[in-house]
C-alpha cells in the first residue's frame, strides 16, 4: 500500500488525510517544515552547531536550573511526565517530541517556517498510554534525571525507583518485562492539559527513553540489561508511522493562507501569545489594504 504521497492543496491533502483514517485509527500527526530533520526530541538536539554535545549531556543540570529559578512556575505537576510537558511548553529541551490530534495543526506546522525547504507531515499510528493508568511509566520518563552512572542496571534502577517486581497470573511473566518491552520504542502518551496552547493544538506527546544494551554496567557486577546513555531517532522506515506527507517548499504560502480560511493560523494555535497575535493582525491589515490600493490603482 501506498505509503508516502506529496500535496499542493488543503483538499489533496484532508483526501489523504480521510483515506487513512478509513484504514487506521488512533492516528496522530506531527508537521515538520524541514524534511531533513530527525524525529528526534529536543533534548538531543547540539547545544550548539560547533559541538558535537547534546542536551542529554546535561538534562538534569536543565531540570534543576528551571526548578530552581522559576520555582513560582513548576510547581504544579504530580509526576515527571506532567513536570517534563511543562518544562516543553516554555521551551526546555526535554525527552517529549509533540505530536497532535489535529491533522490540520500538522500541515501548520510543516509550513509556518523554512520557506525554502520541503516539508514533511508524519502520520503515526500508535497506541496511546494512559500515563495515570500504567505503572512505571513515569519512571522510564526520569531515567536521564534519576541515573548519575552508565550504564545503568534496568532491573536495579526500576527497584530503586520503587517498582515491586510481580509476576503475571501464569507466572510466564513480570511487570518488569512489561516495561522493558515497552522501554524499547518510544511511547505516545497522553497527559493532562495544562495550557491553553496545548489544548488549541490537540496536543500530545511521545516520549523517548534511554536506550538499552546487555553489557557489563558501571558498578562491574555481572553483565545485564542496562541504560545507556543515549536516545535514538524514530527511523522514518518504522511501522509506526502510516504515511508520509512531503510538502513541496513553493506550496507552502498557499497552504498558509487556505488554513487560515479554516480557523488554522497563529492567533487559534498560539492563544497565549498576544504579542504574536498582535503582530499577524496589523501584518494581515496591511496586507489588505496594501491589495485594495493595488487594485484601485489598476482600475
């Protein structure tokens, strides 16, 4: 089946976007306005483009600043998830990647910046977790936080964060293999909304986990599963992701303005940044009248 298309239109593209949803549910999406970038959260991008280190390096140097310093603002969460999706919201590099409900929200996004490049819209179909519901989720969310030294034993870390190992029904099994499995992809979660932004753009998010190799951790007991310390991109090949959406860089513009017929623009998606509104109203009345004068003028 047919995997990656390419539109010029906010009609090629809801055509896409319904005949994926006939074959698939539980689709979320995520807009990217440079096909060249990774998917990839943004505590793993450089600290800067002359260094090959990463925010990973240091994330719970991040953490701990922001707690520190804007302790007036982060001091309202019940978990590290709910901690991590708020520290993202004021652009603190963190282990969540956005993603969104709303397909419209995607193309936004794939178009609103880098003019001059190809954008691309991912359609992930992924089951999504109830962080409330699942427990040691949000453990495998504070791994960068919580482990000092790698690599770290997954099993010695899981108990000294609290987690009681307990076997399935049939005894084949454990909680502990349960989140081990599931530590080897990253996961979509859902989490409570605490932003007016969050909720304008359906978001969600899908956290990325430190990934895991058999080898001999730091404290030299004998070799097992462990933490290292390193995140991996989502492959673009991997199952997860249904279709591709390649947005041609010279249709960009016009899919902006066709969005915005539809309630899709800065001022919905943003509804927090007034500044920003402000700037797109005065930016679209000059545009309208500078076009009005125009036409006066040739007639």
């Amino acid at each position: 089946m047919e995997r990656e298309f390419e539109i010029h239109s906010l009609e090629e593209y809801i055509k896409v976007i319904h005949e994926t949803n006939n074959r698939l549910d539980n689709l979320y999406y995520r807009g990217q306005s440079n096909k060249k970038y990774e998917l990839i959260p943004s505590i793993c991008h450089k600290i800067n483009k002359d260094s090959e280190e990463k925010y990973l390096s240091i994330e719970k140097n991040i953490i701990n600043e922001a707690l520190f310093k804007y302790s007036n603002v982060f001091n309202n969460y019940e978990s590290h998830i709910e901690l991590l999706t708020q520290l993202q919201h004021y652009g603190i590099p963190t282990r969540l990647m956005d993603v969104t409900a709303n397909p419209l929200v995607a193309l936004y996004f794939a178009c609103s910046s880098n003019s001059d490049c190809d954008g691309e819209v991912f359609v992930f179909h992924m089951p999504i977790i109830e962080t409330y519901d699942t427990e040691g989720i949000d453990a495998l969310a504070a791994v960068g936080y919580n482990c000092d030294l790698y690599p770290f034993p997954f099993e010695k870390y899981l108990d000294e964060c609290g987690i009681e190992e307990k076997l399935t029904p049939n005894n084949h099994s454990s909680n502990y293999d349960f989140l081990f499995n599931m530590s080897q992809a990253p996961v979509l979660v859902r989490q409570k909304c605490f932003f007016a932004r969050q909720k304008a753009q359906s978001g969600r998010y899908i956290l990325f986990i430190n990934k895991t190799k058999y080898c001999s951790p730091y404290n030299g007991e004998e070799d097992s599963y462990c933490f290292i310390k390193e995140i991996a991109a989502i492959d673009k090949n991997e199952e997860c992701i249904a279709n591709i959406i390649k947005i041609p860089y010279s249709c960009k513009k016009e899919l902006l303005l066709q969005l915005k017929h539809v309630n899709i623009d800065e001022s919905t998606l943003f509804p927090e940044d007034i500044d920003g509104g402000c700037r797109m109203l005065v930016r679209d009345l000059g545009s309208q009248y500078i076009n009005k004068t125009s036409c006066q003028e040739k007639s």
